[in-house]
C-alpha cells in the first residue's frame, strides 16, 4: 500500500481576493470544496491543510482535515508554493512519526476539481511511474497559436509567425498547467524542492475541473461554470 498525503496550501494573507480560501462558494467555504473532494477520493492517509490563519484552520477541521500545526514559515507573498508544501510534508512526518511516498498539493482555490479527477491523476501517476506530475488543461477557443502583443498603434506582434496562416484544427494542440492536482514522490520533492523537477510530467484535466481562482473575475467564471455543470447533470 502506498503512504500517500494530500497538502491544501492555504495562507491567510490573499489580496485579490481577501479570505479567497474561506470565501462562500456556492453556499460552502471555498477551501471545503477541496477537503471534501480529497477526503471522498478515499486515496489519502492524511488530508492536511497548511495555514498560518486560526479562521482557516477552525473552518478546515470542521469539514474533516487534520491541522496539527499552524504555518510558521513560507506564508508571505513571495515563496513558491511548492516549498510551503514541502515545510508542511516535513511536518506532518514529524508529527506522525511516519514517511509519506507521496504528496499530494490540492489548490484550495480550484474548487471544481472532483473526487474522480483525484483518482485519475494518481492512477496515471502510479501506472506511469512518475516522480514529478502536474495538472493541466488544454486550450479550447482561446488558442494561443495566435497569441500577440499589440503596439500602441493597434499593429499586433504575433508571437508564432507561422501559425497565424494555419487553421485552428490544423494545429497542435496546447495544454496550460493548472492548480488542481501535483503529484510527487515525497524522496524527489525533498531533494529538487519543486514539483517542475527532473522529468516533470503533464497530465490533463477537464477545463471545468482546472478553473483556477485567482481574482474576482475568475470567481465569475468559477461560478457560471459550476452553474453549468449542474445544467448538464439535471438536463
């Protein structure tokens, strides 16, 4: 049996959207939705947030995940999230007394990401043998073949000159990282102290499951997209 834990990376400190974790999300905390989806994927032997805030904590126990400790270290503006992670996996195996082969980081803000999706990635991540593992999604009508910057005159400076001539289907598609699910063998993470380590891997989800909220107008979409979603299930 893998030792696995999932690690929802949740500061208290947001400023595009102040409390963003504990923010009401369809009638629930923001940071709920991803403690329910690790907890019902039933592939977890801890499910931990890691906070520096008392309110975060009290809401996260309160929908089923362990905070043994608060955050201490990596909470400002400025670390990458992968190395507040790493601090709270050297934690939690200090506090069990126990090694973890996998970690698991859950973006608190990628609320639509699913129990399913969970399983999937860690299957994919198991069946692969892989030490690095990244969630992604790929581009639908915004293609960025196209993509330019515009002078100030309005004269647009595409930045793939030879892919403005082709059509949309004609081309390879793109895939974006996203939030919702890293994966990593707990021994690599520790020494290369990133989940884009050495031979890092992508793996693609849903885009109604890699909605990524960072500001206002992705809570917007956030919302409209689980609006949707609902639609399908009902219709």
């Amino acid at each position: 049996m893998v030792n696995r834990i999932a690690i929802i990376p949740a500061r208290g400190g947001s400023k595009r959207i102040p409390k963003k974790n504990i923010l009401s999300f369809n009638n629930k905390p923001m940071i709920a939705w991803t403690i329910e989806a690790a907890l019902e994927s039933q592939s977890f032997s801890q499910v931990v947030v890691s906070t520096d805030d008392p309110e975060i904590a009290e809401i996260s126990i309160g929908y089923g995940a362990a905070v043994p400790f608060l955050r201490e270290d990596k909470a400002d503006d400025h670390s990458p999230v992968s190395e507040a992670t790493l601090t709270a996996l050297l934690q939690s195996e200090a506090y069990w007394k126990e090694s973890f082969d996998t970690v698991c980081q859950l973006m608190p803000n990628c609320p639509l990401r699913t129990s399913a999706d969970i399983q999937q990635h860690i299957q994919a991540f198991d069946d692969n043998n892989r030490d690095f593992q990244i969630s992604s999604f790929k581009y639908g009508w915004m293609n960025p073949w196209w993509a330019a910057s515009i002078e100030p005159n309005g004269q647009p400076n595409f930045l793939f000159q030879q892919a403005k001539q082709q059509r949309s289907q004609d081309l390879e598609s793109l895939y974006c990282p996203t939030g919702a699910i890293w994966l990593a063998k707990s021994d690599k993470l520790k020494k290369q102290n990133t989940f884009y380590g050495e031979n890092h891997c992508f793996e693609a989800l849903p885009w109604q499951s890699a909605v990524d909220i960072d500001d206002y107008d992705d809570l917007d979409f956030a919302i409209a997209t689980q609006l949707l979603i609902n639609h399908k299930k009902h219709s």
